[in-house]
C-alpha cells in the first residue's frame, strides 16, 4: 500500500498498539507498508555520500493477537547492544542485566519500542519512550554499528516521526527529553547532530551501577522546532 503524504502515527490509538496498525497511520510520504512495518526513504544528511537511506520502522505491537517481534528477537537485539559494548553505556545503572531483563522493560505497558532495520532486516538502531509526563516523554536511543556514519540522521528521523504523531489533528507528544552521562561525549555530539538541544548538567544525577559512583547527566530536549522544520 502506498501512501503519499507526510508519516502521522497515533500513538494513543488502541489500533497503533493492537492489531490494525495501518489504520493508526493517519497520513504518510513515500512510505509502504507491509503490515506493521514501514518502509521509508531518508535524503542522507550525514555527509556519507550515500543519496538514500531505506530502513523498516518497526513498532512493538500486536496484529491480530500476534506480536510484531517475538520474545527471541527482542533477545537477540539484547544480545547485539551487549556484544558491540552498549549494554553499559544505555543501561549505565544495571537496571537491565540480562535478555530476560531487557524483555520485561520493552514490553511493559508504559514503555512504547521501535526498531529501525535495513531493507534486509539488519538492525540499526532501536529506541523506546516512557515517563510520559503532560504531551513530553523521556527517549531512549541505541545505535548498532550498521549505523555507523548515519546513525544522527537516523536519530533525527526517529525525533520526527516521534513527534509527528497525532490524534484527532492534535499532537501527542510536544517534547523530547534526553538524559546522557556528561561523561558520554560520542553521544552527545551524536545527539547534537540529530537535533537535541543541551539545556542543562545537572550534578550527580545519574548512578553508575558498575562502578558504584553518581554521574552528572545532561538534559537535552527536542521539539517539532528542531527536526520538523
């Protein structure tokens, strides 16, 4: 099915979550959709000399009362963030340890996952929003190492279509909060370049799990302003 105009998805639609995901696609732009997944089109904006970037947006939903990715997926993404050495880095507190762990948080009622994959369903990256709080929501993001070169214009793109979502011509979301280690400078300059904007350091906010010691955090924050514009 192709669609013409810009990517709207409503997020607090039952069908987003449930089993007509299509139907909770309000409006799109060079997109085709294979039942859940999405197919989309990206200009290259990294400098890569690539013209295109084709990736599968991939949600954590149900169709018709099976889940778009299973348990064993969701682990083998675990087992990829774990074995390039992002384990510690995303889950810097050890709330999340093991598959089982990593399972529990993606499929938890407050947490909504995307996976963005390459045409030939390579991994490039994955991000969940929770702590909803009013029309803003705390974003989580990590990029494999297929994404190297192109994981800001990939986490840009994440951003948008986040923050393109819509029910009844109203936006869900307004705002995007990130929360990185000061000491995580890769990504930071990462985020920068996706359209996060540092807004403050705040001292000793973070705990590091691995080594028993606070860490200062930098608050970043995105709006449609940044990366829909």
């Amino acid at each position: 099915m192709k669609i013409t105009t810009r990517a709207v998805y409503d997020m607090t639609d039952p069908r987003f979550w449930g089993d007509d995901f299509e139907d909770a696609c309000i409006e799109a732009e060079s997109f085709e959709y294979d039942g859940a997944i999405a197919l989309c089109s990206m200009h290259d904006g990294a400098g890569t000399g690539r013209d295109k970037i084709d990736i599968r947006i991939l949600p954590y939903c149900f169709q018709d009362g099976i889940p778009t990715m299973r348990d064993s997926e969701i682990a083998e993404l675990f087992d990829m963030m774990r074995n390039q050495g992002c384990l510690p880095v995303v889950f810097y507190d050890k709330s999340v340890i093991d598959s089982a762990g990593f399972i529990r948080e993606m499929k938890r009622r407050d947490t909504h996952f995307f996976v963005a994959y390459t045409i030939n369903k390579t991994p490039l990256a994955m991000w969940w929003l929770n702590t909803f709080e009013g029309r803003s929501a705390r974003i989580h993001f990590c990029a494999f190492k297929a994404a190297f070169g192109i994981s800001p214009t990939i986490g840009r793109e994440c951003l948008a279509r986040t923050l393109q979502m819509q029910v009844d011509g109203a936006y869900i979301l307004d705002c995007l909060i990130g929360i990185t280690a000061s000491s995580n400078k890769l990504a930071l300059r990462a985020l920068k370049k996706a359209g996060m904007i540092a807004a403050s350091t705040i001292p000793n906010m973070l705990y590091n799990g691995y080594t028993n010691k606070p860490m200062d955090a930098v608050l970043s924050y995105c709006t449609r302003k940044e990366v829909c514009e």
